[in-house]
C-alpha cells in the first residue's frame, strides 16, 4: 500500500478519525453557573451591607429588599437549570467524554455555589 505523501487521509481512515464535540448543554451549564454563582455571592454581600448598614437590620418594608430578594430567587432558579443542563451534558451521547468535557467542571462549581 502507498502512502500519502499530502498527509490527507482517506476514507477509510477518516471515518475511524471522526471527532467528537464538546456537549452544547454542558457549555451552557458552565457559563450559567458561572454567572448565577458569581451574582449570588454579590448579592449576599449586597444583602449583608444592607444589614450591617442599619441597626434594627434590614427593613422588611423597603422596596429595595423586594429586588433583592427577588433577584436572589433568579439567581437560585438559574443554578438550579444549570444544574439539570450539566446533567443533560453529563449523559448526552456521541460527546466528549465525561473527563474533556464542560459538564463536570459546570458541576463542581455549581456543588460549591449550592453548598453556600
């Protein structure tokens, strides 16, 4: 048999030689927990100055308390997606697999921003 001296291989070889892809969820999983977990430790630190910055404590009453409250609901729904996104990426079949892909580290991040 002959070689190719171009380095091209044929189709023999390139169907043996097929890449695998990054999983789409997994990518996703990773920069939504990324993002909702970066926002949810600004937002406890924005809650603990509201606290500190007042003697009697937060006031239950002040509009600024309702978003903030709400935005840390958002930001604890978006762990939670991401969370199930990682698992979709985790199992998703004809993918990296589980050691080259953007799931397990989506689901490290996400086990120390839930554990908070």
């Amino acid at each position: 048999m002959q070689e190719n001296p171009y380095g091209i291989p044929d189709a023999t070889q390139q169907s043996s030689m097929r890449q695998t892809k990054h999983s789409g969820p997994g990518i996703a999983s990773f920069l939504l927990s990324m993002s909702s977990g970066i926002a949810l430790l600004v937002l406890f630190g924005i809650a603990g100055y509201m606290e500190s910055r007042s003697p009697t404590g937060i006031d239950k009453n002040d509009p600024s308390t309702a978003v903030l409250g709400l935005a840390l609901i958002a930001a604890g729904m978006a762990q939670f997606l991401a969370a199930i996104l990682g698992l979709v990426g985790l199992f998703q079949a004809d993918r990296k697999n589980c050691s080259q892909s953007w799931a397990p580290f989506s689901a490290c991040w996400q086990s120390c921003c839930l554990g908070v």
